[in-house]
C-alpha cells in the first residue's frame, strides 16, 4: 500500500493518472501537488485524492519534503527543469524507511532530434532505441529534456532511489479532463503560430516528427506505475528503466498544413496556408530547432512491455483537438 506522491496534477496527464490510481488502487494513499486552488473540487470529489498541496514548480523545499513522505513520485508535470528533478530526489534521500523510494518521470522526445536545420528527412539520422543502453547514456543537458533526465538517471544508477522514465513523443489529444490543457506540444505548435502570425515549416518540411496520442501514453504509464510499485528491488542500470513510446511520425509540412487550416478556421490565423521559411523565420526559443530537425525514437523495450498506439494519427485529430479551445 505505497503512498503517492503526483506532481503536475492539473496538467495533460495528471488528472487521467490520480483518477486512474484512485478507481485502481483506493488504498493506496494519493496526495496530488499543483497551483491552482479552484481545482480542489475536482481532485475532492471525483478523485477522491486522500491530500492536496498546493505548490508551484519553483518551490523545491515543499516539493523535497512532500517527496520525503511519499514511496512514490509521479512527476508528470515539468520534464524540461532538472531544478525540479533535484527537489524531489533531495527529497527522496531523506525518506524515512526500509525500501528506497520510487520516482517515476515524464520525459519527452524533444532529445532525439538530429540538429538538421533545413527541414530535410535524412534516411541517415539516428534512430534512438531503448533497448539500446548505450543511447540512454548519452542523454546529457544540452538536450531538450536532458537536464532534468540525466539528474534522474544519475540518481537512480547511483542507487540511493529506484528511477523509471517514460519519454513520450510529442503528444496529442485531449484526455478526460475539467481543467483546459492542450498540452506542452500543442502548446509549442499553436503558440509559435500564432506569435508568428502563420504557420512555418522549414525548406521542403521533409523533416519528420515522432507523435503519440495521450490514451495510447497513458495507458502505458499505466502500466510502468504497476511495474515500478510492484518491483521491490531493481536490477540493471538506470538506462535499462528507460521506455520510448511512440505512435507514428509526421513531416512537419503535412502538420503545418493541418495545424494552419484549422487555426484559419477558428480565426485565429490570417492565412490557411502554411509557409515554407528558413530556420531564422520559424519561431523563437527552442522550437525552430524541433521544426528543422528530424526526432527519430524507437521503443523496443517499451513494445517488449507490450507498448501498442492505436489511436489515430495527429494529422486527424488536430482539427477535433483545438475545435472547443479558446486561443
């Protein structure tokens, strides 16, 4: 009867997860962190969460101490802040307790992108496998998600907790929710458009993005939840708890060109279109490096797991997704 420690629970994944853990495992104790106290009465009544904290990202001393009173942490909050994976491990260091606590981490698929940046495939880029250890160990922080990754995987061959990583793809859909969340990689496609005021890909859009759906993710975070609670002690590295997921992959033209007719559609975008442009005109921040580049993952270990997509692709499901949302 582990107690539960879920970071980020207001986000794309968490209201799924503390319900789930809840409906699947009433006995085991749940204490959900997040911001905003008008989401009390969801997590109150429906989930029937046995704690709520409220809290944001930046507070590393609660978000310590709360993972010090916890078997388990879900962070399926923040996968970019290596300060955040910090807090809670400092925490789970502290835990009081015969087994050594559990971190289970949401990452992201932002860290295996080749660095092209004219937008083109190339049939030649690396492919990064799970199953291949040798991959995982060359995570590092100059990746998109790798800060926050390699102080995870760190801890976790270093001993003193049992880690797990679920790298997910970009992902998409809407989960059963009250709270009106798109998601980091909607989140990044939409806002960039908009600031823009079209949609960019960058020269031919060859370049082909790895995609998820959120049940397929969810279903096998699931599972990991199950694997890691029920596995009292581990064996093998940190990289060897390492799972990619992902369902198909997507040029980032045929994305631009759904994402933009659709935005038009809502008025939000002048133009239906989407423009072709070199890096410099995609965007600011990271992203122009996600749209140039190709992101080629592969889930061996996860498909061993018996990992299986079986929603429909992003490039029907766009439209559905942002039809209901307010920009």
């Amino acid at each position: 009867m582990p107690s539960v420690l879920l970071v980020g629970a207001t986000g794309l994944l968490g209201p799924s997860i503390s319900r789930h853990l809840k409906e699947t495992h009433p006995d085991w104790p749940l204490t959900v962190y997040f911001r905003n106290p008008e989401a009390d009465n969801y997590f109150n009544t429906v989930v029937k969460a046995d704690k709520i904290v409220h809290g944001t990202f930046e507070d590393a001393t609660k978000l310590g101490d709360l993972a010090a009173e916890h078997e388990v942490v879900i962070n399926s909050g923040s996968s970019f802040d290596p300060n955040v994976s910090r807090a809670i491990i400092d925490g789970m260091k502290r835990r009081k307790g015969i087994e050594k606590g559990t971190l289970i981490h949401i990452s992201g698929g932002g860290n295996f992108i080749d660095g092209r940046t004219d937008g083109k495939f190339n049939p030649t880029s690396k492919v990064w496998n799970d199953m291949n250890e040798d991959d995982i160990r060359q995570i590092n922080p100059s990746m998109l998600n790798g800060g926050a990754d390699r102080v995870i995987l760190d801890a976790g061959n270093e001993g003193s907790i049992k880690t797990y990583i679920v790298c997910e793809a970009l992902t998409y859909g809407s989960a059963p929710s009250p709270f009106s969340s798109l998601g980091i990689g909607y989140k990044l496609l939409t806002g960039n458009a908009i600031s823009l005021g079209y949609t960019p890909y960058v020269g031919d859009g060859s370049a082909v993005l790895s995609t998820i759906h959120v049940n397929d993710a969810l279903t096998f975070i699931y599972k990991i939840i199950d694997l890691a609670v029920a596995q009292k002690e581990v064996t093998g590295s940190a990289e060897s708890r390492w799972y990619n997921i992902y369902g198909e992959r997507v040029s980032w033209k045929d994305l631009a060109t759904v994402l933009a007719k659709t935005l038009h559609s809502k008025g939000v975008l002048p133009d239906a279109e989407p423009r072709s442009v070199p890096l410099e005109q995609a965007g600011e921040g990271e992203i122009p490096k996600l749209i140039a580049a190709n992101m080629l993952m592969k889930g061996d270990r996860a498909e061993k797991l018996g990992f299986k997509a079986r929603e429909r692709s992003i490039l029907e499901h766009i439209p559905e997704d942002l039809a209901s949302y307010q920009f």
